[in-house]
C-alpha cells in the first residue's frame, strides 16, 4: 500500500515550516522587539526544502 493517496499531499509537510517561519516573522514586530530575518528565512526555506524532499521519498516509493 502507498504511504500517501496523493503524493502531492506532502507538500503540507513543508507548509508546518513555512507557517512557523512566517509566524517568527510577524510576531517581534507585534511585541517591539527585533525581527531574526536570517532565522526567519531559514525556517521558510527548510519548509521548501521539507515539502519537496517529503514528495520525491513518497513519490519514489513502492506501491506495495
């Protein structure tokens, strides 16, 4: 059995990342204090990074 219907699926994988990321981002300038543009970006990316990894190991897999 596929681990996944629809591989595409996964990219909610990735989206976890780049929700946390934006939240990270929008939350300092809420509170006054300074915003981590460098954490920030990194943590959209690695929802990139996660979203099209978790495709292709779950695109890739067998149907068995």
């Amino acid at each position: 059995m596929h681990p996944m219907r629809h591989p595409r699926n996964a990219v909610f994988v990735g989206l976890i990342f780049v929700f946390i990321g934006v939240v990270y981002w929008l939350v300092p300038p809420i509170g006054g204090w300074h915003v981590d543009y460098a954490g920030t970006t990194m943590l959209i990316l690695l929802g990139v990074a996660m979203a099209l990894m978790a495709y292709v190991l779950i695109a890739g897999s067998s149907n068995d």
